[in-house]
C-alpha cells in the first residue's frame, strides 16, 4: 500500500479520486451524525485513528512500486462503520504523503479506495456477519481486522494491475504477480495485526464498555461476556 507518487498514470489517478470522494462526503456526513448524537464517541475515534496511524507507518519494502504495512482500519471499521473509517485514513493518508513521504497527492484517491473504502468495508461485512452469532467477540476482531487488512492489498493489487497490464495475459497476469508478491509479506502481517487489535478491542471492553453499548457495536449481553461491565 501506499502507491507512490506519479507512479500510476493520470486517468487512473482520476479515476480512483472519482471512486474515492463520494465515499468521503458520505463518510464526512455520517461522523458528523455519530459525533452530535454522542460526543463522548471522540475519544474512541481518536483512539482508532491513532491505531490507523501508528500501524499504516510502520512499512516493509515492497517491490511493486509500493510498500507492505498494517493497516489498522478493522477496528475503526467495528466501531464506526466503513464510511467514517474512510474519513479517518484519508486524513492519515494525507498527512502521511505531506510529512513522511508515504503514497503521493495524485495516488492518494487510489491508496483511500484500497485502505480507506474497500478494506475498512471487507472487515465491516466479516463484523456484521458475525456480531449476532455465536462467535466470540475476539474471534470476531480478529476475522474483521485481518479481512480488512488483506484485502486492502487485493485491491492495490488489482489498481497496479490495471494501470500496468502484462505483454502476456493482461491485467490478470499483472494481478496475479502483485497480490503474490504482497502476500509473502502481507498475509503473515494480517495475522498479528488481527491479534493485535483484538486484544486493544478487549481493554477498550474492559474500560469503556459503555461507549461500546450506545454505538451499538455489539449486543450488551456480548459485551458483560467479553468482560466489560456496562452500567
């Protein structure tokens, strides 16, 4: 992920902020919905997106044209839903190609669709699937935030894919090479990223389960199981 500078050509830069910004209107909308309607849900926004921050920056070379990293969108994804999420990492993926030279101005609509709107969406529809059955809330976390974060590689894959086509078999060829080359380092990042934020997921749980209870991430009686105890 993070697509670098100039690397994609311009009609596929355009298209993917064509892709990305009806995302972020809605997305923008949506928070400001959350926030009004219950204020005390901003530290556990700013608790997310430092999460988003601090992992997406943490970056293994690739050789792609691009660079392999935690995404830390799942959890965001749980407790806001996909649409805020992608609010979230397009202002870090904004300040990450200002200030330390990850992904680019003119990929920053391509890098917000893979991590900021398919991946975040991926691990919310693993959540929603989930939340209401019998699986446990760990296991839960985990599914969403590993879901998240591989996906989000499928789609950088595919992005490179269509921007670079190979001589021999086309965009296929291409997406095939780059989802293998991301998935030597990416899918055992997946994994301790799922753990990881599963275990953030349970202290917050343990600390705040009432925050959890009004957002509606998970059903109270989930949440006293899982160890927190709502008022």
């Amino acid at each position: 992920m993070h697509i670098m500078e100039g690397f994609l050509p311009l009609e596929w830069a355009a298209f993917w902020w064509a892709v990305a910004i009806p995302c972020l209107v809605f997305g923008i909308y949506q928070l400001r919905r959350t926030l009004s309607a219950d204020r005390e849900a901003l530290p556990l926004l700013g608790v997310t997106g430092g999460f988003i921050f601090i992992l997406s920056s943490l970056k293994l070379p690739s050789v792609t044209g691009s660079c392999s990293h935690p995404t830390g969108t799942g959890l965001s994804a749980v407790c806001f839903g996909p649409f805020v999420t992608s609010v979230v990492c397009a202002i870090v993926l904004l300040f990450q190609s200002l200030f330390l030279a990850h992904g680019g101005l003119s990929t920053l609509g391509a890098n917000i669709v893979s991590m900021g709107v398919v991946g975040p969406f991926a691990g919310w529809v693993v959540y929603r699937a989930l939340r209401d059955t019998r699986v446990s809330l760990p296991l839960t976390i985990f599914l969403s935030c590993a879901i998240a974060d591989l996906l989000t590689y499928v789609v950088t894959s595919l992005e490179l894919a269509l921007a670079y086509p190979a001589g021999v078999g086309g965009v296929v060829s291409s997406f095939v090479l780059f989802l293998g080359i991301f998935a030597i380092t990416q899918v055992p990042l997946a994994i301790v990223e799922g753990i990881v934020l599963a275990l953030v997921f349970k202290y917050i749980v343990s600390l705040k389960p009432e925050i959890l209870v009004r957002l509606r991430v998970f059903p109270e009686e989930k949440i006293r199981a899982a160890g927190g105890g709502v008022q």
